[in-house]
C-alpha cells in the first residue's frame, strides 16, 4: 500500500484526486485511547518536521526529487498574464532547505519519498519547457497538471511518455506548440496506464483521429477541444468502455459518427462538434440508440453536427439527469416538444440556430433548477404570455436569458418587470415587442448584459436617477427607446465595454459624455445624428478596438488622436460631412476594416494604407482623393 502526503491548493482547480478514504466504523473505549494517542503522536511529528530547523533527514521527500523540482522552478518566471482563468503561483512556496512533499501542489510517497502527483494548474508560469528540463527526471510521477500557464509556444516533447505509471495528464490552455504525430505516437505507446488525458488548444491538426485508438482502453476521461483535428471520426470507439467523459468538441473533424458510441455506456459527459462547412452527420437511428443507453448521461453538447433528420421529440428520450444540453447549429428542424418537465434536473439549455417551430411549453417554467437559456435565431418559434410569465416567476436561478429572433409579439415588455434578481444576461433582440419598456429592469443588481435590438415598436427610456450599475454591454439598435447621453444613470455606466445605439432614438447626444466610459471597446453610434466636430474626449477610450461613427452629420477634420487609440482595428466614419486629408496617423493603427465613403476629404491616398498586412475591407469612394493606388494593395492578403 502507498502513503501520501499532498499539499494541494484549495482554492484552485485541480484534477489530482485526494486517496480513497476508509469509510467511517465505529470504535470501542479502548480503540478510541489508541486513536487519541496516535493524533497525539501525529501532531508532535508534524510540529517536529515544520520547524525552522528540523533537519534534512526528517524530510519525507527525497533530495534529487526537491532538486529536480527547484531547478524546473528556476526556468520558468511568474506572470500575471500566463494563466487567464485563475491565478495562484504555487512555486513560490518551494523554497531551499524545506520538505517538498509539503510544497503547494506537489504529492509524495512518504514510503520512497517519491513524488507522485504535481498539480501546477493555474501557477502563472511563463517560459520554455526544454526537452532537458528536469521536470522529466521525476520518473515515478502519476498525476501531473500543468494547465492554464504560458510555456511559450514549447513543442510538446517526446519525453512526456517516460512517464510510464502517469494515470493523469493535463496540458490544457498553456500555448503549448502543436504535437507532432510522432510524439502523439509515443504518449500513446508508453502511457498505458492513463485515465484521463485532456490536451484542448494543443495543436493536433497533423494528428490523425483514427490515432486516438492507441490511447489506453482504461480511459475515462478524454478531453481534446479545440485541437485542430481534421479528418473523419475514428470509425470506432468501443474500446473505451470506461469513458466517462468525451469532449471532441470545436475541432474540424467531419464523416458520419460512430455508430457503436452507444456502447459506452459509462458516459456522464458527450461534446462533439463539427465546423461550419462540413457538418459530420448524425442519423437517427443512431441518436436513438445513443439516447436509450447512454442512461447515465448528463451533460450532451452537439455543435455543428447534421441532425436535420432526427425528430426534436427525440430528445425526450434522453435521461431524466440531465443537467446540461447543447444542441447549436445543428439543423435540428420541427415542432418543439411539447412537453419537457421531465428534465427537472436541467441547468442550462441550449438550443440556438436550429428550425424549431410551435411554441414554448408551459412546463419550461417549472425547471427550477435552470441558470441558462438559450432558444435565439428560431425565426419560427414563438412564446405565449403564459409561457413568458412562468419562466419569470418561477425560474429564481435564471442568469441567462436569451431569446432572440423567437416571437414575442403577444408578450407585454412590462411582463419583464418581474425577471430573477439574478438575472445577469437578457437579450430579446428582434422578438417582436411592441409598447414600453419597464425602466426599472435597469434595477436589477447583477445585469451585466442587456440587448433589446431590432425591436422597431419598444418605447421607454433609462431611469432619471444615478444607481451605481454592473452593465458591460448594452444595445439598443432600431428601438424607440429614449436615450438621453446626459442622464445621470447613462453617465454611470463605469463597466460599460459595448455600446449599440446604432438608429435609436438618442434625444440629447452630447457625445463628450462617452469620453467617461473609458472601458469600451465598441462603440456604435451609426445614424445618431449629432452633427459638430468629432469630440475629442474620445481620445479618453484607450480600450477600443471598434468604432462606428458613421452618419453621424460629423464635420470637420479626422482628429489625428484616432492614432493613439492602438487597439482600434474597425473604424467607420461613413457618410458624414468630414473635410481634410486622411490623417498620417490613422496609419499607424492595425486596422480590418476601415470605411471613410461619402465624405468631403480630399490629397492623396497615404500609400501607408496599404502596407497594413491586416486589413480586411477598405472603402474611400465618392470623396476628392486623388492620386495613384499603391501596388502594395496587392500584398493584402486579406483584402
């Protein structure tokens, strides 16, 4: 039997599972005076081994082991920027002259003083990993987890299959460089022991998928989003009778999918994708079957897969636990069920551009369980006020609500004055409202999204009042909703990072009062009608990478502060009455798009334009330029 000790941060995740415990049993008088005496003597023994100086005999790990560790530390830095999704710098604990096994994220064999697990997810590390780093030398690792750090674009080496008693492996978001298919190869062969591999955002493109079949037959876990594989699905997968977790999702892989995943019947976890231009298919004979043996399944995410022959009623058959459901871009076509109680355990649902027809059921309000909806671009399904209401009123957990392009033209907008309070994302675009908009939805503490776009007949306006207000996105295009840029509530709007107003009804546009929203990284004003020069307290909005400023009545010159905005990479100032040359620093930008039609400007086209290798759309007709066009403009490849 093997000993560990761990020292396992909590509050950072971590797929290194802590041993198996005994379960609880009852002890007598006498057990229990020997369980006492034993904490007593436990407690004195990590006393002794934790002071300043206890010696190095007293350590559990082993001397070349804490070595290899200090020196893989030294090559790497610590970068806030190196891990996105949590940030928790574990090496800082591994100091000189101090028991490793007692190190944040490392695990031992207090028999060997081996180390055995090395949990390093989220440590914000950035640097190279070499093949010779002595991270290869800790042989008798099972569990390793280097997720979420920045190893620089490193080749993923070979030498990751010495680690023949490896059972865990996680490489996941640390910009590894691609995986060439004869290190692939090697992984496979040696590490015969895995349970669970996730390798997402490795480049695997030059991997074949039918490689994935010399993976170990003990599998469990296998998680590979996002890592260019391309080709047809493996033509089998019935040797992974173990799997519980199967994520091939957001990858290029195409052909029909395998028949016999049905056999699988461990699976509490199903992601596949297809892409855009080449849906792999998905019969429905074969999702039935899929449907009726995987009963313990509870999660199921289908992007981009061809179910346009597979009845939506279909998915009634699927178990009872689901909690998550995902069926995106799938060509999923029919009358919605007519009924989904079944589901009470369901907390998201996911059903965005598909062909669904009819109505929302009732019974959707009574998932009490659900944080997520998401029905929008179903142009044929529709939602009753009874329907509406329910959701409303009963679904207290809801943070996500979108129902876009879904018709809801019978629904009241005041109906709306009742959302959760947990509600932090509302889009109703194009639904179809009609009459006022309860301003005091703009109340709700946790709003973070709001978008109302494309409703041509919603009135209302923002509350008069200030309140301070998490939004970061709001979007009001084609509405009639009043917007007054010099309400205090407008001001207010610190977190805003995406303005629409695009053709909305804006009844004091004094523009200057955006240079106070310095976190915007869109801003969309077409049509807003303001007239006067471009304000300068734009100069203020560091963060934009988009900015549409077209037929706005602007006059004037082009500022040149437009140059220092170096994250822009849209600009559109279409349409307006601007006069002058194109200013030299506009050039500097690594714009995309840049559309300067139907003004009054006038000089020469700057042959800088066309030496920026970004650009993607350019538009300067019906002005005075003149001059000759650059022969630059041919290099452009995405032009």
């Amino acid at each position: 039997m093997q000993i560990f000790i761990s020292h396992l941060s909590s509050n950072t995740p971590n797929i290194l599972s802590n041993p198996a415990r005994p379960a609880n049993m009852g002890f007598s008088p006498l057990s229990l005076s020997q369980f006492l005496s034993s904490i007593l003597f436990l407690f004195h023994f990590h006393t002794t081994i934790s002071s300043s100086n206890y010696s190095s005999s007293s350590h559990f790990c082993a001397p070349d082991q804490s070595l290899s560790l200090l020196q893989f530390k030294e090559s790497f830095s610590i970068s806030s920027s190196a891990s996105g999704r949590c940030q928790h710098p574990k090496t800082e604990s591994w100091k000189e002259g101090t028991d490793c096994c007692l190190w944040d994220g490392v695990s031992c064999d207090l028999k060997t003083g081996h180390v055995t697990a090395l949990d390093l997810s989220c440590s914000m590390l950035y640097g190279t990993l070499h093949p010779n780093s002595t991270l290869f030398s800790l042989h008798h690792l099972q569990k390793l987890d280097l997720s979420d750090n920045d190893f620089n674009s490193s080749h993923i080496s070979s030498r990751f299959g010495q680690f023949s008693n490896l059972t865990h492996l996680n490489l996941n978001y640390s910009v590894f460089a691609g995986l060439e298919p004869i290190s692939f190869d090697k992984l496979v062969r040696n590490l015969t022991q895995l349970r669970e591999l996730d390798l997402s955002s490795v480049d695997m493109s030059l991997v074949t998928p039918n490689s994935l079949m010399n993976l170990s037959s003990s599998l469990s876990s296998l998680i590979l989003r996002s890592c260019g594989l391309q080709g047809e699905f493996p033509s089998s997968m019935r040797k992974f009778k173990h799997l519980q977790q199967l994520d091939l999702a957001d990858n290029n892989l195409t052909g029909p999918i395998p028949y016999d995943l049905e056999q699988l019947t461990e699976l509490v976890s199903l992601a596949l994708s297809g892409n855009e231009n080449d849906y792999p298919s998905l019969e429905p004979i074969s999702f039935d079957k899929y449907v009726q043996n995987l009963t313990q399944l509870r999660e199921l995410y289908l992007k981009w897969v061809d179910m346009s022959l597979v009845v939506p009623n279909s998915l009634m058959n699927l178990s009872s636990s689901l909690s998550s459901l995902t069926v995106y871009s799938c060509g999923l076509q029919g009358k919605f069920p007519s009924s989904v109680r079944k589901f009470k355990h369901l907390q998201l649902l996911d059903l965005r551009f598909s062909n669904l027809t009819g109505s929302i059921p009732d019974d959707l309000g009574q998932l009490t369980e659900l944080v997520s909806i998401d029905l929008s671009f179903n142009d044929y399904l529709s939602v009753e006020p009874s329907s509406f209401d329910k959701i409303i009123q009963n679904l207290t957990k809801l943070r996500n609500l979108r129902l876009g392009s879904v018709n809801m033209s019978l629904v009241t907008p005041n109906s709306l004055a009742n959302l959760s309070s947990s509600l932090s994302a509302l889009g109703l675009w194009e639904c179809r409202l009609k009459g006022k908009f309860p301003g005091n939805i703009f109340l709700l503490p946790n709003l973070e999204v709001l978008d109302l776009s494309n409703n041509n007949d919603l009135t209302g306006s923002f509350p008069s009042f200030n309140v301070s207000n998490g939004l970061r996105l709001l979007a009001l295009t084609l509405t009639k909703i009043s917007v007054s840029l010099e309400n205090d509530f407008f001001i207010n709007l610190k977190l805003l990072e995406v303005l629409v107003l695009r053709e909305c009804n804006i009844i004091r546009s004094n523009l200057t009062l955006i240079g106070h929203l310095t976190q915007l990284t869109r801003l969309d004003l077409i049509g807003c009608n303001s007239g006067g020069q471009i304000p300068s307290s734009l100069r203020n909005l560091v963060q934009l990478q988009i900015l549409y400023l077209d037929g706005c009545n602007f006059s004037g010159r082009i500022p040149e502060f437009l140059g220092n905005l170096t994250l822009l990479e849209v600009l559109g100032l279409a349409s307006n009455q601007l006069l002058g040359p194109i200013p030299s620093q506009i050039n500097t930008l690594s714009l995309r798009l840049l559309d300067l039609r139907y003004n009054h400007l006038h000089g020469p086209i700057p042959s800088s334009i066309f030496k920026q290798e970004n650009l993607e759309a350019l538009a300067l007709s019906n002005n005075k330029l003149t001059g000759e066009i650059s022969s630059s403009i041919c290099k452009l490849k995405f032009l």
